[in-house]
C-alpha cells in the first residue's frame, strides 16, 4: 500500500501552515525591530544635528551635549536594554550602542569627544535576532 492516511496528510498540512505561521510571526517581529532601529536613528541624527556643544567625558558609550533653545544638558546612552534620552526610552531591545568622534567626515573615529570634533558618529544595533545595524555620521551645526 502506497498511499498516506488521512491522519497522515492532515499532520503533515499541520506542520506546514506551523512554519508558515512561525514564519511569518518572525517576519512581523523583526520588521517592528528594524522600524524601532529606524526611529531611534532618525530621532538622534535630528538630535545631533542642533548640538551647540559637547559635555567632555562624552565616550563611546554615551554623549552629554547642549542645544540651542533647550535648557539643560541632554544625554544619550545605552542604560541595559535600552537607548535612552535623558530618561525617556528612545528604543527598547537594543544589543549595542556605539558612538565615535571625528574631525572631519574622512576623519578616523577617535572614543572621546575633544574641541576639535566636528562630527558624531554612532550605531544602534538592535536586538531580536536581526543582523540590522543602523549607522551614521552626523556634523552639527552649531559647533
């Protein structure tokens, strides 16, 4: 006898729409990931890109800084899990944060901020599985 039973089809139908719907819950979290990664980084270029000046002891971990128009120092930072702005949680699920400073764009990345940086670089990578990691430099414009 050749054929599958009835039980048979019916198991094997069952694992296939499983790994359809694993794959498709996988798809779902990592691209909520991948967009929480792309707000956050949009969000810290706007941020750096009004700095008026750079709080030293600023490392590749975190940066304090100044803005125009905004009383007090802001900070941004990895704290556990999360990236963070002065407090308020920027992203949730973030495996790495880096920050870099440069001279000029063509500049090597230097892990203190120094008078004569003129460019912040950084990179969040999130968590969850994905292999995504935003990175960018940003010149501010008021330094």
């Amino acid at each position: 006898n050749n054929s599958f039973s009835l039980p048979a089809v019916d198991a094997l139908a069952g694992a296939g729409v499983a790994r359809i719907v694993e794959g498709l819950v996988f798809t779902k979290t990592t691209a909520a990931t991948v967009q929480k990664g792309q707000v956050a980084a949009t969000r810290l270029v706007n941020e750096f890109k009004n700095i008026s000046s750079v709080a030293f002891g600023s490392s590749t971990t975190s940066i304090s800084y100044y803005k125009k128009g905004v009383t007090g120092e802001q900070t941004v930072k990895k704290d556990g899990d999360n990236l963070v702005l002065s407090g308020d949680t920027l992203m949730d699920n973030v495996a790495g944060f880096q920050l870099r400073y440069f001279d000029s764009y063509s500049s090597t990345g230097q892990t203190s901020w120094s008078s004569s940086r003129r460019v912040i670089g950084f990179t969040i990578r999130p968590g969850g599985g994905t292999n995504t990691e935003f990175t960018t430099r940003v010149g501010p414009r008021n330094l």
